[in-house]
C-alpha cells in the first residue's frame, strides 16, 4: 500500500512565546508572491531597498548591511568568524542562555573568551566588564546580549559599548530580540558587529539573520592574516552578491520569496515608525503587567531593566508547568514560553513581539491564563 501524505494546514495559534511569534498576513502575502531569479534586475533593486531598510531599522549608515541567508544562529557565527581569527581575545558578558552561545562561537575560532558572569535575570554589572577591561588589555572585543531571550532583561547596549570603545575594543551585540522592540542606535552607540533574526519583534518569518559591520569591523576583516574558516559566511564573498562594488556576482541562491516577506516587515515597521513601534512594545508591557498581575502572578525581573517584549513570570507553588501550556495550547491555541536552563520548570515566558505586540493577544493571554489556572 502506498502511503498518503495531506497538504500540511497548520492548527490556528497565537504566538506569545520566545519567538516566532505571529506573523503578519502581509507579509505572508508577500512571502506567496511568484518566485524570481536571484539575479532579477527587479529582485536586484527589492534587495538594494532590504538594504536601506534594515539601515533604517538598525539606525546606521554602515555599508556592509544585509540579510545573513539563515537563521540568528547564523547572523551570530558570521559576526565571530569575520571578526576573530585563532589567539585573539574576547570578553563576553553572560547572564542567560544566549551569551553562552557566544562563547561557544568565540572558542570555536580558536579565540579566548574572558567571561563576565552575571545572575540570570539580572543585568550585567558594568563594573565586573570594566574590571575585565582593565586585567585584559590585549582584548579585541566585548560581546554581549542586548536582549536576553532567555530571562526577559535588557543590558544596558549603550553603557557597555561607551566602556568597551574606552579601552579600544570592538563592540559586538546580540540584538535578535531587541531590532524593533526597544530603543537600538548601532551608529549612536557606536556598535561594530551586531546580528538580529527576523522571527522576534520584525514579525517576519523564520530564516533570516540582519547584519551590520561597521567601518571599523570591516578594516579588522580587510586586514585578516588568515581566511575566514567559513566559506558560506564569509563576508567578502557574501558582499560581491549584495552589491560590493555595484556588481553582482553568484554567491548562494538567495531565499528570494523569505527576502520578499522581510522586505514587507521592514516596511510595515518604516510606515509604523521605530519610536512608534518601541512605545507600543512599552505600552503593551504595561497592559499585560497590569493584567497578569492581577491574577497573582509575579515578575521576575526588575522593572529598570525588564523587556516589554519578553515577560518572564514566577509559575506560582504547586502549579504543573508543563499541563498549564499543554492545556493552553490545546484548548486555546496559545503559545506560552517555558523556563530555559537553570530556569526549566520555575518560570513563563511570554511574548509581545511585534506584530503580536497588540490589546487583544494581551487580554487573550490573560483570559485564557485566568481560566486554566483556576
Ligand atoms: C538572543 C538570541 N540570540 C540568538 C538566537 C538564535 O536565533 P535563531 O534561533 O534564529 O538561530 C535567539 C533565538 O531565540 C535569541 O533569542
């Protein structure tokens, strides 16, 4: 008997997790439009207008600006692998999942990775960078986590980046949670590599990895003394696709209908306006907080610091974790996020990321909560 395989219709959902989260139905109609040829003179200005845009939503004027064909993850390991060749030195600031990722990437260049620990759910201390500043001269960079998915806490971009240029160091961010969510300046803050993903607070769909090098990072990479251990993204060779020098040349078939679906989330954000977008992330925080705690639950992290995007909530005593998302799944089609790492099993993670950053996923999260936990 031959097997049968039905076209896939996904169950209805609303997304509040750690991402994806919903995505927008103009996007995914500009994500079911006809497919060109990755050398399409038309697709070849849709990319220039990519370009501009993620400019626009980064805040920079930096050249080599453009879409990593792959996920975050991607976006991360392009940044190190371009910047970092065997010997050279890295702080890296961690107070949840996402800095240890860096580590990782920083070890596997060879590099050594001089580790600032902070508490999970808490910021990292700009002493304890400082002081890691000072005992290691020979460092070439700080990275850190803009936005920790992982905890809900926003480092302080700004102040980290001011420290680190004090002592001469590149700057690289994690920004796949904050681009569009909260307050990002790469060029007022003076960041040199930074990476974002497309299925957060851009609404997009998953896939793709926003990059910026600043000219400072480019010269760094100009000036390697051995090639970059990665063909696919290496970035020199990735730019003669997104226009190093006016010329296009065959790098990877781009994912052209993703890059249609990016383009619309990066209009939609250019219509709304980047002030507007941050203020209806903070708005919408304040209505879920206000909701949330109303049916007892508790915050975990400071408000100074907490991402309106990202809400971990303390799951209350004798309360079974996994039954309350299962149920809210099954009988509500809503996605919550569980704890990560030392995290598992104590908290919630709940997501108002973009698109879905809206009144009525608010008063849905808390209705449906409300009811499963009574
Ligand atoms: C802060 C942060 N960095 C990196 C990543 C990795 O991105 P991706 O899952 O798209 O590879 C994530 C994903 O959740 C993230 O939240």
């Amino acid at each position: 008997m031959t097997a049968q395989f039905n076209t896939f219709i996904p169950p209805v959902r609303t997304l509040m997790g750690p991402g994806p989260s919903d995505v927008d139905p103009r996007i995914l109609n500009a994500l079911s439009r006809p497919t060109l040829g990755h050398l399409d003179p038309a697709f070849i200005q849709l990319m220039d207008e990519v370009k501009s845009l993620l400019q626009f939503a980064f805040k920079t004027d930096n050249q080599l600006t453009m879409p990593v064909s792959a996920p975050g993850s991607a976006g991360m390991e392009s940044v190190f692998v371009n910047l970092l060749e065997p010997g050279d030195k890295v702080i890296v600031c961690q107070n949840g999942v996402f800095g240890g990722r860096m580590q990782q990437n920083v070890l596997r260049c060879g590099a050594t990775a001089v580790m600032v620990q902070d508490t999970w759910g808490k910021q990292t201390d700009l002493h304890k960078v400082e002081d890691a500043l000072k005992a290691n001269p020979d460092a070439k960079a700080v990275a850190f986590v803009h936005a920790e998915t992982s905890t809900g806490v926003r480092n302080d971009a700004k102040a980290i980046c001011e420290l680190a240029k004090r002592y001469d160091c590149l700057t690289i961010v994690d920004a796949v949670t904050s681009l569009g969510g909260i307050e990002l300046d790469v060029d007022g803050w003076n960041i040199d590599a930074i990476y974002s993903g497309t299925q957060k607070c851009l609404s997009c769909v998953p896939g793709l990895s926003p990059v910026s090098f600043s000219p400072a990072a480019v010269e760094v990479i100009k000036n390697r003394k051995t090639p970059v251990q990665s063909w696919f993204l290496d970035m020199d060779l990735v730019m003669g696709y997104w226009g190093k020098g006016g010329k296009r040349a065959y790098h990877h078939t781009a994912p052209v209908n993703s890059l249609y679906a990016l383009h619309e989330s990066l209009r939609i954000l250019h219509n709304e306006g980047l002030e507007q977008a941050w203020k209806r992330h903070a708005d919408m925080h304040q209505a879920l907080k206000t909701g949330l705690e109303s049916i007892g639950l508790e915050f975990v992290v400071d408000e100074a610091y907490r991402l309106p995007q990202l809400n971990m909530v303390s799951i209350p005593n004798g309360v079974d974790d996994a039954q309350v998302r299962s149920q809210l799944l099954n009988e509500f089609g809503l996605e919550i996020g569980a704890g990560l790492g030392e995290l598992a099993g104590k908290v919630w993670r709940i997501g108002l990321m973009g698109y879905g950053s809206n009144k009525k996923n608010v008063d849905y999260c808390v209705s449906s909560l409300t009811r499963v936990l009574r």
